[in-house]
C-alpha cells in the first residue's frame, strides 16, 4: 500500500475529516492535501508515529471510560 493511501485510511479511522485532522497533529493543511493526493510523499516514520498517537489515545479513552464505569458501580 502506497504512503498516500494509508494516511488517507489511518485519517479515515479516526472519523476526522481532512481540517480536523491536521488542526489535531498540527500539520498545514495544504501539506496534508499534497500526500493524500500523492503530489509529495509522507515519510513512513511520521505515519507511524501518527498511528501509535492515535492507538494510545483510544487505549487512554477506553481506560478512562472503564475507571468512569468502574467509579459508578462503587457507589
């Protein structure tokens, strides 16, 4: 699978549209549009750093949704 493609499916994942996800890892818009479209390459280690934020923060959001659950059952 090319670059462009898997950071289109890794964006794709997170339900965010292309605005949203670069206002979130802070990357310019115009940057991200050029390796969607496959006019400049990504560079594979920034996708999978942009992979392992996004899994963490799903593990974080999971766990907090448990500690919440866990929290209302105690009392």
């Amino acid at each position: 699978m090319e670059a462009k493609d898997e950071l289109r499916k890794l964006r794709e994942s997170t339900g965010m549209n292309r605005k949203e996800f670069c206002e979130y890892f802070e990357i310019p818009y115009m940057t991200e549009t050029d390796w969607e479209l496959g006019n400049r390459r990504v560079p594979q280690y920034l996708l999978r750093l942009m992979a392992y934020k996004i899994e963490i923060e799903k593990l974080a959001d999971k766990k907090r949704e448990n500690d919440k659950g866990d929290n209302v059952a105690d009392k």
